[in-house]
C-alpha cells in the first residue's frame, strides 16, 4: 500500500466503516479543528497528503537550499542554540549585575531591554520620560550609562543583541565605543540591533521618525557595519511583535518577509550589493501555543526567504539565502491567573522553536504577565533550555519531524498562505506602501479580534483564565522597581553634561544634524558625537529637526 492513491482509497474506507460508527457513539469535540492561520487540521494525515512532496525541491538538506532543514549543516550537535535571555531594568549598575548572574548561570549570549525613553529617544529628565525611566527595560543615556552596563563583560567574547530601534544607530555608536575603550576592535564585536522601523509602524509604536528617514538611517546602518563592523547583525527582522499585536502564524511570516523586502530593496537603491550585506540580517520570530504551526512556521519561512533572496534578488551567495532566527516564546500568551502554569507553557515553546530549527532562543519568565521577571524565575526559564538541550535528545538529531506528513503539509500551507499574502502587499506598491495605507495593521486587528472572540466562547480554552479556574492565586515574590531610581538616573545625567566638553558636543550635535539634512552616512558623526558625551535624546533631536516626528493616522 505504498502508492498514495492506494492509502487515498484505504483512508477513505477507514472513515466510511470505522471512524462513522464512532462518531455515532461519542462526536469529536469541535465541528472543526483549525490553526490559528485557519488552517484546518484534518483528522488524519498519511502518505496521500505529502503525494507531491519533491525531497530536493522543498526540504533537501540541512545547510543547503532551500534550507526548511536548518542552516547550518549539523545544527545542534555541532553546538546548541545562543541562549539568550532578554533583560535590562532600572539602572545600568542593576542591569549589569543581572547580566553577570546570568552570564554565570550559563546564558551563552547577552539581551538587552531598554525602557521607553531610551526607545523613543528621550533623555531621562525630559518631562514625557517621568514614570517611565527604567520601567520596562535600562535606561541609556549616554556612554557613561554604556560603559557601566558593560562592566566586566568581555565585548570580544560576549554576544550582545539589543533590542532597540528608533534609537538603535546611536546605542550600536555607544556599544562600539565602549568596545573601543575596552580595546576591542570593531571587527571582533558579535551581535545584533533590531534596527526593524516597519513593524514598528505596524505593531508596536515605538518610532519617532517617518519610514523614509528611518530607512535611510538603516541603510546607512548596513553601509558602515559591511566595512567597519563585519561581524555584526545589522538588523533583526522581527516578526515577534507582529505575533505579540495579534496576528496569525501565517501573517506572521509574511508580513515579516515582506518588511525583510523593503530593507533589501532600499538598500540595493541605494548601491549596495546584495551579497555584501544580505548574510548579515537575521530575523526574530515569536513561538505560540499552537505545536506543530509553529515548527512548520519555522521551516516554511526559512524555505520562502531562500527563494525570495535567490529569484527576487539574484543573490549569489548561499550565505545571502539563509534566513537566520532568534525566538522568543509568546508573551501574549502568559497569564496573571495561576501564573505556574506559564511555566509549561513556554517548555512547549521553546520545545517548538527547538524542533523547528532555530539559532538563538529566549525563554520567557513565569511572572512577566505580572511584573518584570525576579532572578528565580529566568533562572527557572534558562533551565527550560538547558533541560531542553541536555536532557530531551530532541538536539541530537537534527529536523527530527520533517517527513511528518502533519508537519510537511503545514509547512506547504504556511508558505501558501504567506505568498499570497506577499503578493498583495507587492500590489499595493510594497510594504512601506501597505503600512501607509494601513493593510498589515487591519488585517492583524481582525485577527486578533478573532483570536479573543473564541477565547470569550471558550472555542479556545486558556487555561486557568476562561477554564480550569481558581479563586486561590499565587502570585509569588515580584520584582519591585525602586521608586527613588528616576532621581538618582536625572542626577548621573545633569554631572555627566556638567562635566564634558561643551564646544566639543555642541559642534557634534551640529554635525549630526547637517548630515541628516545635507546627506552623508550618519553613522560616523553619531559616533563621534557619543564620544563627546553627548546624550542620546540630544542626537535624537538633532535628526528630529531635520526629519520631523511621525503621527500615524487611524485605519480603524
């Protein structure tokens, strides 16, 4: 019975005589079974539904085109995933010594959360940053700030991704200076700025400028890393907050892969060859509760990337086709009720990011629905990992599902449903065109309206919030910011400006804002002007001047 057709016939027959009769007697819990991207999920998958599947063309191996197998050729058995815990809080010196801890807990890769002011590039003692200094991440503010939150941590040896992107031309300046000052050269620093403003616009909100400037500020980005900084991820295509804004798996590659387009093409028209800066992207996915989507969600970005890289773009280089991810577990999808439970649901996350293939991971704690996470419990969301990668096998061999005639077809239907959607971005003139007229944000709002409506039904059941309650929480010890910080961060801004040379910022503010305008990479006068000691709201203002702020209009 190994002709498909045969098994076609056979599976048929089953229903008609078996499955019939059961159902008689005891009906399947839902009418149907679908994935968040309305995929419906058959009763059972055999040999007939990957009938058309072509080895080479859609799977190969592991290291080669199109890469649905990984991208690199022994994955994890050469070395694990870089697991890297997102952090940063309160001052410098707290964040710091967080790092440390985890550093010496085994983190194998640092990952840096800033608060709002810094993202939006406001200065701590602007009066639209009271509140909000160090709150949901460390707050910068110039190279003094840079060069405690780096203490004692080898730039050379230490991986550093940083999640930042308005403001992130100005922290890569601060870290690569710091790097300078610890005697690193700029060729032996390894990590990643998120650098992703399109998303922005469509998910999250933390842009000052209009997409124009800020992609030329990107690109301006990728130019100085290809020649100065050749180790360093210039960008982190980052469909995690699409994910996190309500968006269905399937939307999430897209309109992911769609942004990714933008960037390429905007820096081609600027000069840039493909193949000099395209291996330097990566791409930042987040992982749901839905298993399998999300091992298929994996594999079928990674296949579309390659051949958008390779027909699209004529890139030549392998390195150019490989798409190359960090993840992080769903914050979306922790609760406040019975928080424990929050624990298991992000050891299935991180077990579907694992098998789906990818590079780099981040473990959300049990108590983030709450406050920022305490010390205990990212080291019980590190542990997850290292459980993970020691102790399951699922790391010994590598795309362990693939063949999976459940996960091959989600994989082809994934991909299906992106390239649909891709195309009707392409129609409406790009993604900065389909972000303009609001497509993305619309279709991510009637998703995640859909999302909720079936969580209010109890078609989809959270556990220990519309099921399975309890009226007795545990809410456990949660971290506490000290109030008084916000003081202490203005008095360490006032000093350092009281203390550094005022003609020496001044011209450098001058030279920021006549590059903005006159043209010319920005990178080099923003670093020069960190070195001065120059804040960053200071250099986010030179350019506001000359590029303004943007107001997104309402689509709803």
């Amino acid at each position: 019975m190994s002709d498909p057709r045969d098994v076609a016939k056979a599976t048929q027959e089953w229903e008609e005589k078996v499955v019939k009769k059961t159902l008689t007697r005891s009906p399947e819990r839902k009418a149907r079974f679908e994935t968040t991207s309305g995929i419906e999920i058959k009763r059972l998958y055999t040999a007939a539904d990957t009938a058309d599947l072509d080895y080479n063309q859609a799977l190969d191996f592991p290291g080669q085109y199109p890469f649905t197998r990984g991208v690199q050729p022994t994955m994890y058995r050469g070395r694990f995933w870089t697991m890297r815990q997102y952090a940063g809080f309160g001052t410098a010196e707290e964040s710091n010594k967080r790092y440390r801890y985890l550093l010496e807990q085994g983190q194998t890769g640092l990952s840096v959360a800033f608060d709002l002011p810094t993202q939006m590039g406001r200065d701590s003692d602007h009066s639209l940053a009271a509140g909000e200094v160090g709150r949901a991440g460390v707050a910068i503010d110039s190279l003094a700030d840079m060069d405690i939150l780096c203490k004692g941590i080898p730039l050379d040896q230490v991986s550093t991704s940083m999640t930042i992107n308005s403001t992130a031309s100005i922290l890569l300046a601060l870290y690569l200076v710091v790097a300078e000052k610890q005697g690193v050269s700029w060729n032996q620093v390894n990590g990643t700025i998120q650098n992703d403003l399109l998303k922005e616009y469509i998910a999250r909100g933390t842009y000052i400028y209009p997409p124009q400037p800020s992609l030329r500020i990107i690109t301006d980005i990728f130019a100085f890393c290809t020649d100065q900084v050749p180790n360093w991820n210039t960008i982190s295509i980052s469909g995690y907050h699409i994910r996190e804004a309500g968006s269905t798996a399937a939307q999430e590659i897209a309109f992911t892969l769609a942004d990714g387009i933008a960037y390429v093409e905007a820096a081609v028209k600027v000069g840039l060859d493909v193949d000099k800066f395209a291996s330097r992207l990566s791409f930042f996915f987040n992982v749901h509760n839905n298993f399998f989507e999300e091992v298929a969600k994996f594999r079928a970005a990674r296949r579309l990337w390659a051949k958008i890289m390779k027909d699209r773009f004529q890139a030549k280089d392998p390195r150019s086709w490989m798409l190359r991810t960090h993840a992080q577990t769903a914050g979306s999808t922790l609760t406040a009720q019975q928080p424990d439970n929050n624990i298991m649901r992000v050891t299935l996350q991180a077990l579907a990011a694992v098998l789906g293939g990818t590079n780099s991971l981040h473990t959300n704690s049990k108590d983030e629905a709450l406050a920022l996470p305490t010390e205990a419990a990212v080291r019980i969301a590190l542990r997850t990992q290292q459980v993970i990668a020691c102790e399951s096998g699922t790391a010994d061999t590598i795309d362990p599902l693939a063949g999976s005639y459940f996960v091959e077809s989600l994989t082809d239907q994934l991909e299906a449903q992106a390239v649909e959607y891709i195309d009707r971005i392409d129609k409406l003139g790009g993604a900065v065109k389909a972000i303009e007229a609001g497509y993305q944000q619309r279709e991510i709002h009637e998703a995640a309206f859909r999302y909720q409506q079936a969580i209010e039904s109890k078609e989809q059941i959270i556990v220990g919030v519309n099921d399975f309650t309890s009226d007795e929480e545990e809410q456990g010890e949660l971290l506490k910011i000290d109030v008084n910080l916000e003081k202490q961060q203005t008095k360490k801004l006032a000093a350092v400006r009281a203390e550094r040379s005022q003609t020496a910022a001044k011209a450098a503010l001058e030279k920021v804002e006549s590059t903005a305008r006159d043209g010319g990479n920005l990178m080099p006068v923003i670093i020069d002007a960190v070195r001065t000691y120059a804040t960053l709201g200071e250099i986010s203002d030179a350019m506001r001047r000359v590029f303004g702020e943007y107001r997104a209009p309402s689509f709803l």
